[in-house]
C-alpha cells in the first residue's frame, strides 16, 4: 500500500505534474500521526478490522477536536476502509 506519509512527500514534488492523483494531494491535509497509523502495514495485516477500528477512531476524535474538516474526515474513513480491504486480500494471497 503506497497511501500515507510517503504519499504525501511525494506529492510536493507533483503539485505540476498533468498526471498527478488527487488522493495523493489529499493525502497533504490529513494529519501526520493518523498518516503515520495508516501506514503501519504490520500491524494492518496483523489485524485488519482491529487496526480499522482504531483509524476510524483516530479520525472521528480528530473531527471532534477540529482539526480535520467534515470533507478530511469523509476521505480519512475512506483511506481506513481501503487500508483494511488491502489487508484482507494480502491475508488471502499469503494463505
């Protein structure tokens, strides 16, 4: 999964690029430490839907304190739901 904290870096350097992905540029507003949470990919395939419940509450306290809007919370809930499928179907492949 190449979503998060390096995602965003990588972004920076794309902002003129024609080809560019909006996820990536979303990825920008989102707080580093729920980015850096999203990209523990150990500790996602360890625990898919454990590690989704604790993202999604990461974000809705994050929403509560302000410091991501409603639309940074939508796209927050969406990155978790992507990040736990992932996890999922890399289980599948390694069994």
């Amino acid at each position: 999964m190449a979503v998060g904290a390096a995602t965003a870096r990588t972004c920076a350097t794309r902002l003129h690029d024609e080809d560019r992905s909006a996820v990536d540029c979303e990825m920008l507003s989102l707080p580093s430490g729920w980015l850096a949470e999203l990209n523990d990919q150990p500790a996602l395939l360890t625990d898919p839907d454990g590690r989704a419940a604790l993202l999604v509450e990461l974000a809705i306290s994050a929403h509560r304190r302000s410091d991501v809007d409603a639309d940074q919370l939508a796209d927050m809930l969406e990155f978790t739901e992507s990040a736990r499928l992932w996890a999922l179907i890399e289980h599948e492949e390694v069994a």
